[in-house]
C-alpha cells in the first residue's frame, strides 16, 4: 500500500488469451480506448514496451501522471507505478489461463498528494464503483 487508502481489488474473467490480454493493458495508450478519465498519453521512448517502459498521462482531475512498468513478466504479471503532483499509483495484474480464456485479478492503490488529500473520502468511495466496471469495459474493446 502506497497510501492512506486501501487497495481495490477485483478478479473477473474474460474470453481471451492472456497473451493478448496483458498486451492490451500493458500498452497504456489503449486506456483511451476504454476509459473516458484519460485524456492524453504517449509513450515516452520508441523501444518496444517492456520493463521499464515509461508513459506520460493526463488524467481529467488528477492531471499529469508518470506510468513506468516496474514488474514485467508477459504475460501472466504486471505492475506500473504512477507518480504525479497530484496522485501516486500503484497498479498490480495478475492473469491465468483459464480455459481459452483469462481469468484477471487486478489491485489498485492510491493516495492523493497535498490539498487533493481531502478528496480520499471520496475517491475511497468511487474506486469499488469504477473498478467494477472493468470486466465491461474490457471486454468491449480486447479481441
């Protein structure tokens, strides 16, 4: 835990490999896929995404935040760490086979820096709601 707030786990399962699975989420700029709190992301680089690799984000209220992949062993685990002004993040996903599918387990902490502080009752509050809603979202966009 990097924070004051509790981590938000979910474990869903989706019908494809994880292979392709973890590429999708490993590749950040995909979040504008899905996700409507992205609102810009590049890769910082040009090598092949892997350990180490890095992405400057924008996300709508929390602003600019650094994503670097800490923990990258395709494709059954992932971890990226983000850190902002604003908001620092830790990002951990684990996938198994689980017949022609995945089955996903993904946990997200957070804690917000400075001022923003105020606002954990209500990020607490939010994050079971947004992170719930992955398995949807996911499954709408990875083929």
């Amino acid at each position: 835990m990097i924070g004051r707030m509790p981590s938000h786990t979910i474990t869903f399962h989706l019908d494809v490999p994880r292979e392709r699975v973890f590429d999708y989420i490993a590749d950040i700029r995909n979040e504008a896929d899905w996700s409507k709190d992205i609102t810009s992301v590049k890769l910082v680089g040009d090598g092949p995404i892997g350990q180490g690799t890095e992405f400057d984000t924008v996300y709508r209220g929390f602003g600019a935040m650094l994503l670097i992949h800490t923990e990258f062993r395709r494709p059954e685990h992932l971890v990226i760490d983000g850190d902002g002004p604003r908001i620092a993040m830790h990002f951990v996903m684990d996938l198994a086979m689980d017949g022609d599918g995945t089955t996903v387990t993904m946990t997200v902490d957070m804690s917000l820096r400075g001022a923003w502080r105020a606002l954990e009752p209500v990020l607490k509050l939010g994050m079971p709601r947004e992170m719930a809603k992955r398995p949807r979202q996911f499954a709408a966009v990875i083929d």
